[in-house]
C-alpha cells in the first residue's frame, strides 16, 4: 500500500526514455527510434505517451511546439518491467535550420489513469 501511495507522489514511478537513431536530421527527414518503459515498484495503468518537438528560440527563451505525436494505451506496465514501443516522426519540410538562435528537442511524457507523469527530453539537430 506504501509503494502505491509513494508512486502516486512519483517516488518509484515507471520512467520514458525517448531513444533516437541519431542526433542530427535534415528538414523532411523521418525520425526514427524507441520509447523505453521501465515499470517502478508497481504496476500501472499507462493512459497515453505525448511526444513534442518543441523549437526553442534562444533570444527570447520562447519554446514553440512545431508539431506533436500521441500514442493512446491502455497498456500495464507491470513492477520492474521494461519495454519498447517503435517512434516514428516526420520533420516538416519548412522547419528552420538549427543555429546558435534556434535549437529543437524532443518533449516526451507518459501519463498515466493515477500517479504522476514521467518526462524526458531529447535535443536535436536540424542541419543542411
């Protein structure tokens, strides 16, 4: 019962890790990798895996949502368990270069029916 109510709070709650094939794309190019779940001390009930690319504007400190990918489940993720789930992204053909104004990352989070969400993030790049 302590478990539960501690990952409730997020102490002992599964983790995401967005792992990416690279770190470096072109405008228009596919993104490609693997959400890794790792189950906390119990199970839970996954509601949904939101994942943004977010622009960043480096002058004004304003982040910018380019464009959003949402995996509904109704999966479990038993005590302990890990697992994958594919990703797959198309970059827009009109989304600016990468320069020392402008960097772009990865915004991922798992929500869950009770507890606190997990978040991770991943930085790339956009170059010629």
């Amino acid at each position: 019962m302590l478990r539960k109510y501690m990952s409730l709070l997020g102490i002992g709650s599964a983790k995401i890790d967005l792992i990416l094939e690279k770190e470096s794309y072109r405008p228009g190019e596919p993104v490609h990798g693997y959400f890794f779940i790792q189950g906390g001390t119990i199970e839970q009930q996954v509601k949904r895996i939101e994942c943004d690319l977010v622009m960043l504007d480096q002058i004004s400190g304003v982040e910018t949502i380019v464009d959003s990918a949402t995996i509904l489940s109704g999966a479990k993720i038993e005590s302990e368990e890990m697992n994958k789930i594919n990703f797959s992204f198309q970059l827009p053909e009109s989304v600016a270069l990468t320069d020392e104004n402008t960097s772009y990352c990865f915004h991922t989070k798992l929500h869950f029916n009770e507890g606190v969400l997990s978040r991770d993030e991943d930085v790339i790049k956009i170059i010629h």
